[in-house]
C-alpha cells in the first residue's frame, strides 16, 4: 500500500480530557504536569503546520482487549462505579479508584493508539502522546498508578496494522513490567528497559535473566541500574545495549517510554541523571529510528513527579527534538506565571540543570558489568554486534 507523503516531522496527541485522570490531590501522578507540559511546548512556538496537535479518541473494547483480560476490564468499569476490587490493584494507595476512571483510562490509550495510526500511515515521522506510558499495569491488574497499559495496546494495534517487528525503549526509573509480562513470550516484540534496580526501588523485578519465555526468550532485556547512578551510567548503559540490538532486530517501529523520574530532584527515585541526559537518550533513539526503522518513532510519556522544575521540561525538550525544532534560551515568563497559579514556589528559568550528573562511586562499574552480561547472553541471540572497546 503506497504510504502518504510525510509532512509532519512530529505530532503531540493531547487535549485537556487526559487530564480527568486524576487519584486525587495528596496522589504524586498529579495531571497538572501534562497540561504543563502543553503549555510550554505551545509557549515555546513548537508547534504549527510541520508540529501540529492531534486529539486522542477512546479505545474500544477490542483494542484493549488485546492487552487485557474481558474480566480486568469489567472490574475497572466498576470501580468506576464506586467498587474497588484490591485483588486487581483497584482501591489501593497507589491506585486509587474515581469516577469515569475507565473512560479516561481508554481515552489515554486511545491517544497511543491514535500516536501509532499517525506514523503507521506514514501521515507523521513521530508522535508524542505525553499521557501514554502507563507501563505497569498487568494484563489483568493494575500497579503503579497505571490502570491500562497504554504502550502495550498500541504495540498491539500496529502488530494489527502489519507491523512485525515492534522495539520497545523504556527509559522510565521503573521497570517497564507491565509491557515485558504482556509481550514476554512473544517475538514480535523487543522489550528494552533501563531503570533503577528492582532491589531498590518498585516495581522489585527487572533483572538481567528476565530474558522472555518460549518463542519470545531473548526478547526482553533488561539493564537495572544501581541507585545514584547518573549521566555516565544511563547513556553507556543505553549506547552499549540498544542500538546493537535495534540494528540486529530491524523493528519497523520504535516505541519509547521517556518517563523522567530518573531525574535527581525526583521525590520518588534514586537516580540522579540530569535533563541533558534525558534529552540526549530521546536524540539517540530519534537518530536510531531514522536509521533502522524509516524514522518510524512513537515516543509515549511515563513516570516524573517533580511536576514543575522537572517533566514539563523534560518532555518539552524531549519534543523540540523529535519535532526538530530549537527552544527558546530562557523559558517564557507566561509560562513560569501559569507555573505560579498552580503552586510552584519556584519555576525553573532555564531547560538545563546547574548541576552536573555525577555517578556514586562504583555505579558506573556495575553498569558496565551488567552490560558484559548482556552483550555475553543476549547479543548472540540475535547476532548483535558488541561495540569496539567495549
């Protein structure tokens, strides 16, 4: 099928609806920091004809269906209802139950989906739906503040669109395990997830031998990090390990997971990477997908709960690369204003940090040596060829 001629270098899936996700004011997913990060990429002039914003649409039932068991969705239209169910992770702490929280909770998976429609037709280079990444619901449980599994419903969706061969990119703190357990025995799929150790931080899993089953062993690959790991730790981490196995892999699309709790003023995490990596990790995988997948990237949200000195930038960053598009030098007065109306004390000025990220004695070395293990166990699985001076 001849594809449409590509006009649009990046596309944002977002309206204010997403934010009706929302477990309550004392919760740290708070839905102010995507329509933050709306804001400043408005603020900043990123978008336009080349840029511009799609809405998100509902999935359906049999979207989500491919991701998730018919009896974890029903009890998700109850807890809507008012019935929690603590055996599916509805009700607790971490996932509080409110009311509409199964529309709104299709709805964001509907904008991932709407991210992969867009670049499957070849409409769109990239797209970034900012609500998606929720990465660690389970096929029939929700954890971590994820109730549906957005980025697996839309791997799911271009797998049913002829797509077949789906890289996975996970940069997020937390273990992508919600994406790793749905796809764990399935080779259509490369799972990628570099994150804060499992011995250290939720979800507790993570581990190198956590390879895939069945057809799928050898598919899922995991790098956890040492906690106070920083820039130099991340981005051997992620050069070492993810561009080998893309280029062996050949994926027709790259989905990437660019939570940014890994972030050193993250309240809730214990790595200690600056927005300058974060943006360097979205640039190399921007690069990689222009390389090994035609520029086929749908990028999806994630974790980050410093909401106003941390994700809007972040994230905005993260879109002025994919859209290829400059930032301002400074960020716009109206912007820090709106950051002010919502509570923050102090809003950032710039889109660097002053401070450099500096790895904790030893984390870089365990990096490196977990990264051997990789290259040792995984890469001839797949042919993948180890760097030089490695």
């Amino acid at each position: 099928m001849p594809q449409k001629a590509r006009n649009v270098t990046a596309g944002l899936v977002f309206s204010r609806e997403l934010a009706a996700y929302d477990f309550g004011p004392h919760h740290p997913m708070r839905p102010v920091r995507l329509e933050l990060t709306a804001d400043l990429i408005e603020a900043c002039g990123l978008l336009g004809e080349a840029a511009p914003v799609a809405a998100p649409r509902a999935a359906t039932r049999e979207e989500l269906l491919r991701a998730h068991s018919a009896e974890y969705l029903d009890a998700v239209a109850r807890a809507a209802a008012g019935t929690p169910d603590f055996a599916r992770g509805l009700g607790h702490s971490d996932n509080p139950i409110f009311p509409r929280m199964d529309e709104v909770s299709a709805l964001i998976s509907g904008g991932s989906i709407v991210a992969v429609e867009k670049v499957v037709s070849g409409e769109w280079d990239t797209a970034f739906a900012i609500a998606g990444g929720l990465h660690h619901a389970m096929r029939g449980r929700a954890s971590g503040f994820c109730i549906l599994n957005d980025a697996a419903v839309a791997i799911h969706a271009a797998l049913a669109r002829g797509i077949e061969r789906v890289l996975y990119v996970d940069i997020d703190a937390h273990h992508g395990d919600g994406v790793q357990q749905i796809f764990y025995d399935d080779p259509r799929v490369l799972t990628i997830s570099i994150h804060e150790s499992g011995r250290s931080l939720f979800p507790g899993s993570g581990f190198p031998h956590e390879i895939g089953a069945g057809a799928g062993e050898g598919y899922s690959v995991n790098v956890p990090l040492e906690p106070f790991s920083s820039d130099g730790a991340f981005l051997e981490a992620l050069e070492r390990v993810v561009p080998p196995l893309a280029r062996a892999f050949g994926p027709e699309l790259i989905v990437t997971q660019n939570g940014c709790d890994a972030h050193f003023e993250d309240p809730l995490t214990h790595l200690t990477i600056t927005l300058e990596a974060h943006a360097h990790a979205v640039a190399m995988l921007r690069s990689l997908a222009h390389e090994v997948s035609g520029g086929k990237l749908v990028a999806l949200g994630g974790g980050g709960y410093s909401i106003f000195r941390v994700v809007p930038l972040a994230w905005t960053r993260a879109f002025a690369i994919l859209a290829d598009r400059p930032l301002p030098d400074a960020v716009p007065e109206r912007w820090r204003e709106r950051c002010r109306a919502a509570g923050a004390s102090s809003p950032p000025a710039a889109f660097v940090d002053e401070e450099p990220g500096i790895d904790a004695p030893g984390t870089l070395e365990a990096a490196r040596g977990t990264v051997r293990w990789i290259e040792t166990n995984i890469f001839p699985r797949h042919g993948a060829l180890i760097a030089e001076g490695s």
